[in-house]
C-alpha cells in the first residue's frame, strides 16, 4: 500500500474544542521553535504579534505526538499541553 493509499484511510472528525493548546509564555524563551519546522502537518505557525511568536492550528493535526517529543524549552515541561479530544473525536486508523 502506498503512502498516499494509508493516508486516505484518515478519518478527521475535528472537535470544537483545541485538544493540544500551546503556552506562548513558555515559547518567549524558546530561541529555536523546533515547532516550526518538525510538525509534519504544519499545525505550527510564527506570528510576531503574538507573545512567544507561535500561533498553533489544531484543526489539522494527525495527532502523531512528534510536538509533545520536540518542545522541550523547559526540562520538566514544554509548551505543549495535549488532550484527548472530548466525545471520541480525532484521528482513526484503519488497517484492514
């Protein structure tokens, strides 16, 4: 099966509500902004009137956790907060 085959079996069903929220406070120190360039679906976005520069869509993320891996501006915590999606929403895979 193909790449583009796989990921035509991805049903989104966004919710209403965010279910990753970025801390800007957090991202004000954060020289680097790994977010900008390692979101494969390009969730992360820079907009210098925001306090810490990031604005976050969640809308089209695939919720692979790789922003949970690389936002690590803080050794206990990063930016990023995530949560399951409320009423069963978000990504599903189908494998058969």
């Amino acid at each position: 099966m193909s790449v583009q085959d796989s990921l035509e079996t991805v049903n989104w069903d966004v919710s209403d509500e965010a279910h990753i929220t970025v801390d800007n406070d957090e991202c004000v120190t954060c020289d680097d902004k790994p977010c900008l360039h390692l979101c494969p679906a390009q969730c992360f976005d820079y907009q210098e009137e925001r306090k810490g520069g990031i604005y976050f869509a969640y809308e089209p993320c695939i919720e692979c956790g790789a922003c949970m891996v690389f936002c690590a501006n803080d050794s206990e915590k990063g930016a990023v907060s995530w949560s399951k999606a409320e009423g069963g929403k978000g990504v599903e895979f189908d494998f058969g």
